[in-house]
C-alpha cells in the first residue's frame, strides 16, 4: 500500500483539505469517498491491514477508511 497527501494550506484559520491518494493491489481503482478522515483513521485503516493492533490512543476510537477496498 503506497499513501500519498498533499496539503496545501496556507493558514491555520482557514479550514483545510488534504488530498490523499491510496494505490496498491486491494483497492479499487477509481474510488472517491467525500466522507471526512483525519490521520487517526489513517493509521487505524493501516493498523487493520497490517493486521497490527492499536497504540491505545486516538487511534483505537477512529474508524478505518471502508469503501475502497477489494
């Protein structure tokens, strides 16, 4: 699994889209999800990958990114 962001932001008072791309075997290719994420879900969406269990923080509470897998 390969993951990519890209902020751009330019100010902290401005709310902020970050662009993340995913690429690897077991995601469908095409796939768009608008439901917001933050790097919590991230890293809960490569600990359930991975197999790995949670840091017992934030993460443990966020929900995986679903709907773009194979």
């Amino acid at each position: 699994l390969l993951v990519t962001t890209f902020d751009e932001g330019e100010s902290w008072f401005h709310p902020n889209r970050i662009y993340l791309s995913l690429y690897g075997e077991s995601v469908v290719p095409g796939t768009v999800i608008t439901e917001r994420y933050n790097h919590y879900n991230l890293l809960r969406t490569i600990e359930e990958a991975l197999g790995l269990g949670t840091l017992g923080r934030n993460d443990s509470k966020a929900a995986p990114i679903r709907g773009l897998w194979r």
